[in-house]
C-alpha cells in the first residue's frame, strides 16, 4: 500500500510538473539599436573610428515561452562580444525576461565597421593608459541597457505560436573557404573577405557550407519570426568610418520589405575560415550583390520550409559548459613584456591584454557554456569564436537524421577555433592568432555529440 501511494504521489507530482513546465507556446520578438556613436572605435580598436553612420545597427531576437523558464535568443550587428561583457550580457537579458543566464545565448554577426565589448580586456587596458581604445565602454554599457528593455517591453506582445518552418537555400557565390593550401598541405594564401589576387580568385571555393537554413515560427497561417544561419565572414570591405551591417544586415533587410509581418533575426554560422574573397574584390558596388545573393538564398529557404505543427512539449534546451585548452604559446612570460612596453603598437597591446584576460580567465575556472534549442526535430547550436566551417559540417554528420543549424560568435574570448588539423597547417587563423590549443576539436565535437543526443 504505501508502495503504491508513492507511486501515486511520483504520478502526481510529474503531471503537475508536465502541466506547469509546458504551457502554451509562445513567442515574443525585440529589435534594439546599438549604433555606437561619431568617434566611438571600431573592431576592437584595429580601424578608423566612427566617422558616420551609412545604416544602423540593430541588436534583435525572440523570447521562447511556455517551455520551462523562457529562452532568449539575441543577435548584434557587432563585432564581437567577450569574456565579462557577454556574461553581463546573458545576465541582463535573463533578468529582462525572467529567466537564468544559462537560458540566453547572445551572438554577433562580425561585422567590421562595428563595435565590440570587452570589459575584462577593458581593465586592463585602463591600467596602460589604453581605456576607451578598443571599444566604448559607456556606450556599451547604454546599448545593454537598451537591448534589456527591449527584451522586457517585448513580453508585453507575445504571440502564439502554433507550426514551425524548416528551410534550406542554397547561396550561390558568396562563401569560399580563405585557406588555400599548397602542395605541402600549408596555407599558401589566405583569401580573405576581399582580394583582388588573381591565384586566390582561380582557386576553388574549398570547404564551405553553401547552404542557408531557416527556422520558421508560425501563427497559424502569420509568420511571426524567422532565423537564418549562414557561415561567411560578413565583409564586403570595411575601415573607412562608415558604420553599417554589411551585407548580412542588407540581406535581411530584403527579407524584412518582403516579409514584413515577421521578425528577421540572422545568425552568422561557423564562418572563421569563410569570406566572400573568390567573389569581392573590395569594391563598394559589390556590398549589394553580395546581399542580393544571399537573400536568394534566404528567399529560396522561406518558399521552401516544411511546415509542422508544434506545441511547448516540442521545444527544449540544453547547455554543456566547457573549458577551452588556452594555446601553448600564449603565457604571462610571452605576453607581459607585450603589454607592458609602451614601444610597442596600440593595437599590439591590446591583443597582448586579450590573450592574457582569456589565459587568467581560463586558469580561473571560467567555462564558456555551448548551447543547444530543440525545436521538433530540429537542433540548433550555439558556440563560441571564430569557429571554422568543418564543426558545423561535423555537426550535420553527427544528426543525419535532423535538421541542423549553427550559430558561433557567442562567447568571443576563444578568437579563432580551428579543427586539429588546421594547426599544423599555418596560416593567420591558427597560425597566428587562434588562442586555443588543437585539443580544442576533442572537446567541443564531445559536447556538440552531447547536446545533439
């Protein structure tokens, strides 16, 4: 009897949290302006400052309700956002929306001629004489404060959602992969975002995903917002003081005058070692071709979804925290004397700060949480850095059966996040620059495994 009892009891209780937990699906959609003001630096401090603003720049998502606690999903026409700005970020938003930090996930699309936040990178900076020479800081702080708002006022105009949308399209010249090797299996030329080099133009496109994907959410017959997920780089040609999104930010532009009822919120993919450079050869004529290509592909993506009815129980999230193994070569003895020596370039210093903030971080115990959102079948990850293209191809391997998406450029501390291989092969990505050592892939092809189970 009392056996039975509590199996009535463990019965009760489950419904109760079955009926608690899955309420009836909702969503609530946010767009924030986060351009940064004249004068404000730009990528990290590398290039001209602001001079003038061609287009704003919009930090937008969706609130995922009904689900447990709610799900926030945010984008930035920025840069990068790293180490304690983005955990100050993922904070803030989770209060906006009444939920716990592990539940957001906060990405940018990487454009150049566009701010970043670093407030750790920030402090030390400040002790150098160097504040304010990376990005903004005060400025930083009001477009949180902003974008937290938006969040909020945005629960205020929820809608139901009742089917979701899953869609592909390919994008046709566009992405070429920006490592071509030679015949030693080194990197001969590194074909960045543009290039005007006759070899690096000839070479093939190489390891890229062509494809764009769509997740859809549905009002009945309304859309109410859609992601798109592409890996490139999102350069045309930047570093003249003219802040804008890119071609990205114009291609979902077109999609929004085409689709105006539904909110358009792009994620850049796993496209560290992705740019435009067979196809853009720098030219400001060439900014709207490349967004009309990729809006094609957007476009293609949209007419083609399949549509299928959901409900909360079909929606799910799941994080893996992960300590990224810091570089070899990155340590207080090779990178002090860098950051302290007032000789050496701004833009040296700073990089120096970067490595050590991401070293002490590390060494501290700071994970970097890699995020997961079920939705029916499909699974769409969330990762840190510069990510290269061969981890969301692995991903799709991994979950033939389900439809696969990726977003990187959360958490940016890491920098570039090469597969092992492309260690031994040199280059500006992971032979120069990249702050984590080549175990990196064992690790996060673990925890992408783990979340897509």
């Amino acid at each position: 009897m009392r056996l039975s009892t509590q199996r009535l009891l463990t019965s009760v209780f489950l419904f109760v949290a079955s009926f608690s937990l899955h309420a009836e699906l909702r969503i609530a959609v946010f767009d924030a302006d986060v351009t940064p003001p004249i004068g404000a630096p730009l990528c990290n401090g590398s290039i001209t400052p602001v001079k003038k603003i061609e287009a704003p720049l919009s930090a937008r998502g969706i609130v995922i309700l009904g689900s447990g606690k709610p799900i926030v999903l945010c984008a930035f026409d920025w840069v990068g956002i790293g180490n304690a700005a983005h955990d100050e970020y993922c904070t803030a938003l989770a209060k906006a929306a009444g939920t716990t930090a592990d539940r957001v996930t906060v990405h940018t699309l990487h454009q150049h001629d566009a701010p970043a936040a670093d407030y750790s990178t920030e402090e030390l900076l400040k002790t150098i004489g160097l504040g304010g020479s990376m990005f903004d800081p005060a400025f930083a702080q009001k477009a949180i404060i902003n974008v937290a708002h938006a969040v909020k006022e945005s629960l205020k105009h929820t809608k139901p959602v009742t089917h979701v949308g899953l869609g592909q399209g390919k994008v046709e010249k566009v992405a070429s992969n920006r490592r071509i090797l030679g015949d030693n299996g080194r990197v001969k030329i590194v074909r960045y975002s543009s290039s005007r080099n006759p070899a690096a133009i000839a070479a093939p496109e190489g390891v890229i995903d062509p494809m764009v994907k769509l997740i859809a959410f549905w009002n009945g017959d309304k859309p109410v917002a859609g992601l798109t997920h592409y890996a490139t780089h999102p350069q045309s040609y930047y570093g003249r003081g003219g802040v804008n999104p890119d071609f990205p930010g114009m291609a979902r532009s077109i999609m929004g005058e085409e689709i105006p009822e539904a909110m358009h919120v792009h994620f850049a993919g796993a496209g560290g070692n992705v740019g435009a450079g067979k196809y853009n050869n720098g030219s400001p004529e060439l900014r709207p071709i490349l967004a009309k290509r990729l809006a094609a592909g957007m476009r293609t993506a949209w007419k083609n979804q399949e549509k299928f009815k959901v409900s909360s129980k079909d929606i799910g999230w799941e994080y893996e925290p992960v300590s990224l193994p810091v570089r070899k070569t990155i340590s207080e003895e090779s990178r002090l004397p860098l950051y302290n020596n007032p000789k050496e370039r701004a833009t040296t210093r700073r990089f120096a700060a970067r490595d050590l903030v991401f070293l002490r971080r590390t060494k501290a115990g700071h994970k970097i949480n890699l995020n997961c959102l079920r939705v029916a079948k499909a699974r769409i990850l969330y990762m840190p850095g510069e990510l290269f293209v061969e981890y969301q191809l692995g991903a799709q391997k991994m979950a033939p059966n389900l439809f696969v998406a990726m977003a990187a450029y959360g958490q940016y501390s890491p920098g570039y996040i090469g597969d092992r291989i492309s260690y031994t092969q040199g280059g500006y990505e992971t032979g120069r620059v990249s702050r984590v050592d080549p175990s990196v892939e064992d690790i996060l092809n673990s925890a992408m495994k783990n979340l897509l189970d």
